[in-house]
C-alpha cells in the first residue's frame, strides 16, 4: 500500500488537519486493475473488518462497476452523503472509500470493553451477579435477552456538542407513560453539555434544579434492576461508557430497595427494609439529637442516662455541636478517603485510622466516649442505604438538623424533620409523587402498574 499525495473530490481542508494524527490512515490500493482510496482513524477502526469487507474484495474486482457491486452488497456501506460531515464520520469510527469520484462510508468501529463485569456497587446474596459493560450495545443485548418482548422499543441520541456519545432510551411501548416518555425527549435534545460521559451527569443536565440535593432518578448496574423497572413501565437511559443506566421515574421507595428483597421470603423482606428506614432515621437525627440532649434538653432522657453523659464529656473543653462536627468531619473524610485511595489499601488505611484518631482524640479529651459511638452508629446506619445516590444525599441532611439543634434544641430538631419532610412531599420524578414510603409493595418498584401520574 502506498501513501498518495493527492486528494481529490474531499474537503482538503479536513483532510489536511485530520493528516497532522498520528493515527489518521490514508491508504492507497491497486490491484492493477483499479485504484481506490481509504481514510480512516486506525485507533478507532477494526482493521478486521477493513481487511474482510474491502481489501479482500478488491483484489478480485476487475472493474470500477464490480467493485461498487461488492461496496453497496455489504451491510455496513453505504454511499456518503455529500450533506454530512465528514470529520464526524471518520470520528464516529467509519472508513471512507473513495473510487473515483465516488464516497462510501463503512462501520468498522473497533470492539471497546464489551465483556460484562460482576455488580460491585449493588450486591446481592442470592441474585445473578452479571453487571452491565461500558458498551451500549452490549448492554442492549443483556437487556433483550432478560426482557424479551416486541413492545421493548429503543432510541437513539448523541449527547455532547463534543464527546457525541451514544445513549440509548429504552422502554415498553406498552406500559410507559407517553407524558413521561415526551418530557424525557425534550430534555434530553435540550443537552447543550460539550462532553457526557456519565449517566450521574445527564440526570444533573436534565433536572431543573441546580440546588436539588435528593436523587429523584436511580443510577444502577444490575440488569435485573433495570428489568424490573421496565415491567413496571419506566424508561431506562444506557449511556456509551459506563456500566451505569439510567432509570426514571423512580419514588423514594426504590431508593430504599435492594435486590435480595425480591429474592428473599416475604418476612425476611419487610423486615430489612424497617431495618434501612430505621437507619435512615438514626442516621439523619442522632447528631442533632445528641446536641438537644446535651446543651438544651437533657429531661427527653432518664436522670442515670443524663448523668452519665454529663460525666463522659466533663473533660471536654467547648460545646456540643463543636464536637459533632469535629467528628463527623472525621468520618466523613475517612469515607472520602476510602473511595479515593487504590483498592487495595483503602480499605485497610481508613479502618486503622478511624481507630487511631478515635482513640486518641478520646483519650486526648476533644471528644467524650459517647461521641465516639454516636458517630459509629451514625456511619454504620448510614452504609445500610442501598442506593449510594441516596446514601450521599442523607450524609448531607444531617448537617442543616446539627444547625437548628445547635440553636433551638429539641425544638430545632423536630422543626427541621418537618421541614426535610415538606421538601421531599413537593418532590416529582418525571411528573410521578415522589414521596412514597411503604414496605407492602413488591420491591425494586415504587407504584403499582395502575398508577397515575
């Protein structure tokens, strides 16, 4: 194959600027017969495919006519259209041919990371363990195979000025809301982002408020989970790139719902989803409630236990709502530093510190021994949310409650359960009552399939 220097009946100046990459291709074959022309992105094409669908027929084509015959047989070709862009084609991973004065485009993108992983994120006891890939269309054949209907209908966008990742809309025609199903068209042409690379962002892009700190759309992993909302009726988003999906509309119950809560006995199902509301409570109340107690309203609890409290936090030196937050700093940054440290040794580096600066922080007098469970429980109570966008948002409720504690007491505190209340009851997913909260229901869904939005 050797290079040619001229090129015609293209835009020399898109050629000129794509020939300063490295990876830019362009190729010249002849078979003594005919000559015809390739470019293509060598990083981003399936020489495979290349060879099988044009370089192998070429040399057995003795005429320009034959050699088109082979180009409009094959399923991936297609004439170029003049109208499109070129730079876009070649980018999107297709070879341009030219024969003669004529172009044509061939898909040969080359295979990304199409091999499923095992769930990390949302584990299960009894359930399957496939995940979904950073391939789109990898992630559609898991979807089909498990939701194995005509009525699954899917379509297809390209969001980011710049990145034009793929994002596939999957629903069934069936059983989705047309109201739900339009709104999520106009928001997702509305995308004005230049890169989308995660499914977290384009729920960020598509949601009117900035200031919104409650997700009101699930971010999953799990094909089931993803199955299960289908049935129900939702729409599901599959982003380019990510093992993530998208799914909407989702209500407060399903962020509250895990996946062994379907495969687990009735008993043993309600039983842990009292036990995350539980948590959820401690988690968000315990740090105001601790600061009630021992600044304003020490008569909620019993003499021996005032007492006592009164006792562990007689060697520290300032107030209540200063040692809260000195801890919770504390274990906030531990959980930070887990996520961001390798694997390996993240795990291993936040317990040994947590232990030390727990200790020493006690023995030192910055924190009373009571603190020191109090923040435990508040850690540990808030792990036991399944869904880590729900889990980040209460981390965050906390902190407005330690405010009005700090400042009214008890009175405080039950002020700002209401007002945390209110503002979740105003909450809408995709037109749907986001505030629902009940363990009757089968699990995964938060509204019954006759539902109104």
């Amino acid at each position: 194959m050797e290079k040619q220097s001229e090129v015609t009946t293209m835009p020399l100046s898109t050629i000129e600027l794509l020939k300063k990459s490295a990876d830019f291709k362009h190729e010249a074959l002849d078979n003594d017969k005919l000559q015809t022309d390739l470019f293509y992105f060598a990083s981003l094409c399936d020489m495979k495919v290349i060879r099988k669908e044009i370089a192998h027929p070429f040399t057995l084509c003795s005429s320009v006519q034959e050699f088109e015959q082979v180009l409009n047989s094959a399923m991936s070709c297609s004439p170029f259209d003049e109208q499109s862009d070129l730079a876009s084609t070649l980018l999107s991973g297709h070879v341009i041919v030219r024969i003669e004065s004529k172009l044509y485009k061939l898909e040969a993108v080359k295979p990304g990371n199409i091999k499923p992983s095992e769930a990390v994120m949302e584990t299960t006891i009894q359930g399957p363990q496939l995940a979904f890939s950073e391939d789109a269309e990898t992630n559609l054949m898991i979807i089909r195979k498990k939701y194995p209907f005509a009525s699954l209908l899917t379509e297809k966008y390209s969001l980011g000025k710049v990145s034009q990742t793929k994002c596939y809309m999957v629903y069934d025609n069936d059983k989705v809301d047309p109201n739900v199903l339009q709104d999520l068209k106009c928001k997702l042409e509305k995308i004005e982002a230049d890169v989308v690379q995660a499914t977290g962002q384009i729920e960020s892009l598509i949601t009117k408020s900035k200031i919104r700190w409650i997700p009101t759309m699930i971010i999953t992993e799990r094909p089931d989970r993803v199955v299960f909302n289908l049935a129900q009726g939702k729409v599901v988003l599959v982003l380019d790139g990510t093992p993530f999906t998208l799914v909407t509309p989702s209500v407060f119950y399903d962020f509250m719902s895990a996946m062994d809560d379907v495969y687990q006995p009735f008993v043993v199902t309600r039983a842990l989803v009292v036990l995350r509301y539980i948590a959820l409570l401690v988690t968000i109340t315990l740090p105001a409630l601790y600061i009630s107690i021992v600044s304003y309203n020490p008569e909620i609890v019993r003499v021996q236990f005032a007492l006592s409290l009164a006792g562990s936090r007689a060697a520290v030196p300032y107030p209540s709502f200063i040692e809260v937050l000195f801890m919770l700093f504390l274990i906030e940054a531990l959980v930070e530093a887990s996520l961001r440290l390798p694997r390996y040794i993240g795990s291993t580096a936040t317990t040994v510190g947590g232990l030390i600066l727990g200790q020493a922080a006690q023995q030192a007098g910055l924190v009373s021994s009571v603190m020191i469970i109090v923040t435990s429980v508040i850690a540990i109570s808030n792990f036991l949310i399944p869904i880590n966008a729900m889990s980040f948002a209460i981390r965050i409720a906390k902190y407005p409650l330690i405010i009005l504690a700090s400042c009214f007491g008890f009175v405080g505190l039950v002020a700002g359960l209401f007002a945390i209340t209110l503002y979740v009851s105003r909450l809408e997913s995709s037109g749907l009552r986001y505030f629902r909260f009940y363990i009757g229901e089968p699990a995964v869904s938060g509204y019954k399939e006759g539902d109104k939005y």
